[in-house]
C-alpha cells in the first residue's frame, strides 16, 4: 500500500486539484494546500525526506532571486495600471473614434486596436477583459451596437495584448520555453497582426452588413467633434493616441533592439507612464497612490500564484510525477505530430479553469522536456526555432482558450463587468465568429511555422548563432 501511494501520489495530487478548480477557493491556496498536504504524506510514508520538505522555501527564494522575469512585471504591471487609471485608455478609445469615425461598425474596430495598444495591461485575463469591458462597452451599447457585437469586441480587443508585445504572458512563456524574450516578442507578430486584421475585417463587414449597425448613432464628445481647429485636433491627437503608442513601441524596440535589457525597458515605459499623465492632466498624488495601490495588488496575485505553484511542483516533481505525465502520453503511441497536438489540447483545456500564470509555471515545467523531445527542427529551420514556434502556438492556444464557451474566462469577465442587460448567451453568440478565426489562425501557424520563426530568425539569426 505504501509503495503504491508513493507511486501514484503525484496523480493523486492532479485530480485533487483539478476538483478543487470547481470549489472556486483561489487557486493559489489550493496549489499550496494540496502540495504541501502530499509533502506531508510522502514524508510519513518515507518518500520525501524531511531535508526536502525543508528545501521548498529556498526553492521560492532562489526562483525569485535569480530570475529577470519578477522586475520586468512590477514595471510593465505600472505601466499598464497608469494607463487606465489615469483615464489615457478611455483617450486613446476616443481619439481612435474620432479618426475611424465613418468607418462602418467604428467602434468595435477601434476597440479592437485599443486591444494591442494596451498590451501591457494585459498581466491577467480578467484586469485586461475588465478594464476594456468598463472602458469600451457602456460607448458600445448607448450607440445601440447589438450586445453580441460589442460583447465580441471587447472579447476580442481585451484578449489581443496576451499574445502581442510586451504582453507579460509572452515573458514568461519566454523564461519556460528556454528563448529569448526578444525572440518570443517577434514570434506572435505576424501571427497577432493577422488576427488583428481578420478581427477588423469581421467587423467592417458587419457594419456594411448589419442594419443594426449602420443605424447606430455616432457619438464623438464634442470637444473631440471635427470642428477642432487643426492645430488643436493633432495636438489631441498627440497626446491622446500617438504618445502612448510611442511609448509602447518603445518598450519594445529597446528589448528587441538590445540596446535596453527587459527589466530597463519595462522601467522605462513605468516612467513614461507617469510623464503620459503629467500630460493629460490626471497626475496627482491620490492617483499615483491608487496606481501603486492597484500595482501591488495584482504583482502580490502574480508572485502568490508563482509561489504556490512551487510549492506544488517540487513534491510533483520530487516523486516523479512529471514523468508520469510524460510517460502516459508516449505511451499512447502517438508520433511528433500527435505528441504535440496532445500537449496543445491539454493546455487549451486547462485555459477553460485557470489563468495563464498557473499553466505557464506548473504545466510546462511538466512538458518542456518532452516538447523538446520533438523532431521539428526541419519543419520549423532548426531546434532552436521550433521551440520558439512551439512558443507561439502555445500563447495562441491559451488566448482561445479564453474565448472559448462554455468555460473561457474572458466571456465571465465580461459578464461580471457588463451591465444587468448583457445575457451570457448573447456573450456566446457574439464570440463564435471570433473564435472561428481564433482557431484558423492557430491551424495557418501549425501549416506555416514560418509565420511565428521567420522574424525572430531575421532579426536575432537564430538558426546560425546556436
């Protein structure tokens, strides 16, 4: 009996916390919770020693200590939280409508680029989903856009920054996926830029179509109304969209340029964070204490999330549990292809439950070393770049997973923050177009991996260099 507890402890441990998903307890105390209780009866039945039991917390220490990933996300977390504190998400939604204004169906395609200028913001699903559902939907609504469409952009937009730099997700699928961040920042470009351009086509399409749409009223504050005088509307326009996207893309250029590591560069866009409010006028010292305040919130979730997710790893790991894992999908005799499609659809499955944090740091520690068991090196250029596609393909998977009823996070989160009005149904109905395209793109990347390696490849020469 005692040997096979110790054997099978580790699935024990997966099923207990897979029922403990529905219990909706935070999945940080039930990460702890089951690891340390299976620490605890593995030491009495003598197969995890007491010196191990007391190495979890230097484990946490050592993790934090030595990793870039940590200073990067308090900083791009500010970023992101000044943004829409300060009221420079809601400009950048006006002054967008103000320029797409005769652009059928306006609003949902200006959503859909808030959705990558905002990518920052993007930590956790439901601060991003939320902040764009309290942002943009209310607009949406009072210009009688049908709750399906406006629902599916905000699904849309509010989701686009996961898998689009800086996103914070692509940073640590970065650190877990042994590549650059620069090279992981490059891998969902092309793939992101196309989902952005299907996403808008969607949605001029049902503007053209749609009478619904075409009836809807147009609201520009009229401050921002086209009787601007020039000189005035490009300085509103400076301020309100340009500015922001040039600090964006800042961030991004010094990483990917290497002339700033990621920690320097996301404290670069902290600071022009707060330059971005001096000039809008929203700076003061309540607001700032309400962006560290709402800051430290989310960072404390990312780090408690990290570090029970160590807590449970070690003693799954200790006891072999990985292997476990990994063995039961060998076994099923599945060749390169049918490994990899397995691993993806376990993943998208684990999106429906939890946030990409929990997978990024539990999950893929499990599979990383089968992953790179794979022979893709021929289909993707090199090692090197098939697990930079395989990167991509991943940030791809959870971003759907999101999306995907009856489960996907991001359609709760909009209930949650929408008005009484907005049915979960009419939610469901609305991101079924967008998720068609969601998983079209995914199959176009498994068909081409060109589309996720050859910018990393162009720009870092990836295949020569390793």
């Amino acid at each position: 009996m005692t040997e096979f507890l110790a054997e099978y402890l580790p699935i024990i441990m997966l099923v207990a916390f897979a029922f403990l998903i529905f219990t909706g307890f935070p999945v940080a105390f039930m990460l702890a919770g089951v690891g340390m209780a299976a620490a605890l009866v593995a030491m009495l039945i003598g197969a995890f020693p007491e010196a191990a039991f007391y190495n979890i917390p230097l484990r946490i220490y050592g993790n934090f200590s030595h990793s870039w990933v940590y200073p990067a996300v308090v900083m791009l977390l500010f970023m992101g939280v000044a943004l829409e504190k300060s009221g420079i998400a809601r400009e950048m939604l006006n002054c967008l409508h103000l320029l797409f204004r005769r652009v059928p169906g306006s609003l949902a395609v200006c959503v859909t680029i808030i959705g990558v200028l905002l990518a920052p913001s993007a930590g956790l699903v439901g601060a991003s989903v939320g902040t764009l559902t309290l942002v943009a939907l209310p607009t949406m609504l009072a210009q009688r856009y049908p709750v399906p469409v406006a629902t599916s952009a905000v699904a849309a937009g509010g989701t686009l920054g996961l898998i689009l730099p800086p996103g914070l997700m692509l940073i640590f699928l970065a650190d877990q996926m042994g590549v650059t961040v620069g090279e992981m920042f490059l891998s969902t470009v092309f793939p992101g830029f196309m989902l952005v351009g299907g996403y808008i086509l969607y949605f001029l399409a049902r503007g053209l179509l749609d009478p619904a749409l075409r009836g809807a009223a147009t609201h520009v504050p009229e401050a921002e109304s086209e009787r601007l005088p020039t000189g005035l509307l490009v300085l509103y326009i400076l301020r309100s969209l340009a500015l922001p996207a040039l600090l964006i893309a800042t961030v991004l250029g010094s990483i990917i340029a290497g002339w700033a590591t990621t920690s320097q560069s996301a404290a670069l866009g902290a600071a022009g964070s707060l330059v971005l409010m001096l000039l809008n006028g929203s700076f003061s010292i309540r607001r700032l204490h309400e962006v560290i305040r709402s800051t430290l919130e989310i960072t404390a979730m990312v780090f408690l999330i990290v570090m029970a997710a160590q807590i449970f790893s070690y003693p799954f790991r200790f006891l072999s549990g990985d292997e476990l894992v990994r063995e039961f999908i060998t076994g099923l005799g599945l060749n390169d292809w049918g490994i990899l499609l397995t691993v993806l659809l376990i993943i998208l499955v684990l999106g429906f439950f939890i946030d990409w944090i929990e997978i990024t740091v539990i999950t893929l520690p499990i599979f990383y070393p089968l992953l790179m068991t794979l022979d893709f090196a021929a289909y993707a250029g090199s090692p090197d770049l098939s697990a930079i596609w395989i990167g991509a393909l991943i940030a791809m998977v959870l971003q759907t997973s999101f999306l995907t009823p009856p489960f996907g996070f991001a359609l709760f989160h909009i209930r949650a923050a929408a008005p009484p009005s907005v049915q979960l149904f009419d939610i469901y109905r609305g991101v079924a177009p967008i998720l068609g395209l969601q998983l079209a793109m995914i199959v176009v990347v498994l068909l081409f991996p060109a589309l996720a390696a050859h910018l990393p490849d162009a720009v870092f020469d990836v295949s020569a260099d390793r």
